[in-house]
C-alpha cells in the first residue's frame, strides 16, 4: 500500500447512510409494559386499566386487607401525590395569624377537664383551692431515676394531693 491507497478517500463520509434510526427513543421495558391494558372487572362492570393502574389498585386492596408492605406503598402514593398538588397549586395563600395566651386559668381548666387535679371540697367556693389527683400524683412518683424525697418535699406532695393517705411511696426514694 503507498500513501495515496488508503480505505478513505478524501471528501467520501466512512458511513454514507449515516447514524441508524433508534427504534424506540427513550423507552424502557417497563414502559411498554405498563402502558399495555387490562380488561377488569370491578363491581360487576367491566373496565380497561393500565397494568400501572391495576397494581396500584391490587396495592390499595392488599393495604385495606391489613398488609404492612402496602400501606407503606399507599403512604407513600398519597405523599407524592400531595407533593405533585403542591407543586401544582400556585395559588396565593393568606398569611394566618397565631396568638397564645398563656394564663395559669387555662392550664388549671386544662387539667381539670383531664382530671388531673379537681376542687378540694374542704375550702369551699369562696376560697377554691385545687389539688392533685391521686392518681397523677403516683403516677409522678413511680417514675423511675428520681431523687430521694427529703421531708419538706414529702410533706408538700401531701399538701397537694387530694387523697395523700392512698399513696404508696416508692422504695428507697424516702429519706
């Protein structure tokens, strides 16, 4: 071979009918699968769905029945789906004020409604004075790793409590 005989002549493309066409631009396999339809019936009616939307339906199915797996798929559905709206909807929001008003009124009502701590009958209604349920109180006593009760604070958690004689004090936290 000298220098003129080459395999490409110049000016001449080394592929004269250029780039091959894709077949499919851009799809998988499992687009084309889940773009293919079944035909469901539901309720006695018949209806075409996507195989997409035949799994997403068997998975609400399987959620309602109590499978763990697929309520965390529908979860899952459901937030996407509020992430999408979100995104979607632009529409201005008008701000929304927040105010609080902390007042010991509305934390004893609170606790009263609950029952945590109820009107000691022994003051009468002209000089109302509250006190702990018994039950509460236990209850803040058997919590475990508190300190010892010296006999100040003893005696203030019977003060405060409405039936102090019922309460079983804790083991080695009584000084």
């Amino acid at each position: 071979m000298s220098g003129g005989d080459t395999q490409f002549r110049k000016g001449q493309s080394g592929n004269p009918r250029g780039r091959p066409r894709q077949r499919r631009p851009h799809i998988s396999a499992f687009d084309i699968v889940f773009d293919k339809t079944l035909t469901v019936t539901q309720g006695g009616r018949e209806r075409e769905l996507t195989i997409d939307e035949a799994l997403q339906l068997q998975t609400y199915q399987d959620a309602l029945k109590g499978s763990r797996m697929a309520v965390r798929k529908v979860l899952k559905m459901i937030e996407k789906r509020e992430a999408a709206l979100a995104k979607k909807d632009t529409s201005p929001r008008a701000p929304v004020t927040v105010s609080r008003h902390h007042h010991a009124d509305n934390a004893d009502a609170a606790m009263r409604i609950l029952g945590i701590i109820e009107r000691d009958p022994k003051w009468g209604d002209e000089h109302p004075r509250d006190r702990v349920g018994t039950w509460a109180t236990q209850a803040a006593l058997s919590r475990p790793g508190r300190k010892k009760f010296d006999q100040k604070e003893i005696d203030d958690i019977r003060k405060f409590t409405m039936d102090a004689d019922k309460l079983k004090w804790p083991r080695g936290r009584v000084a």
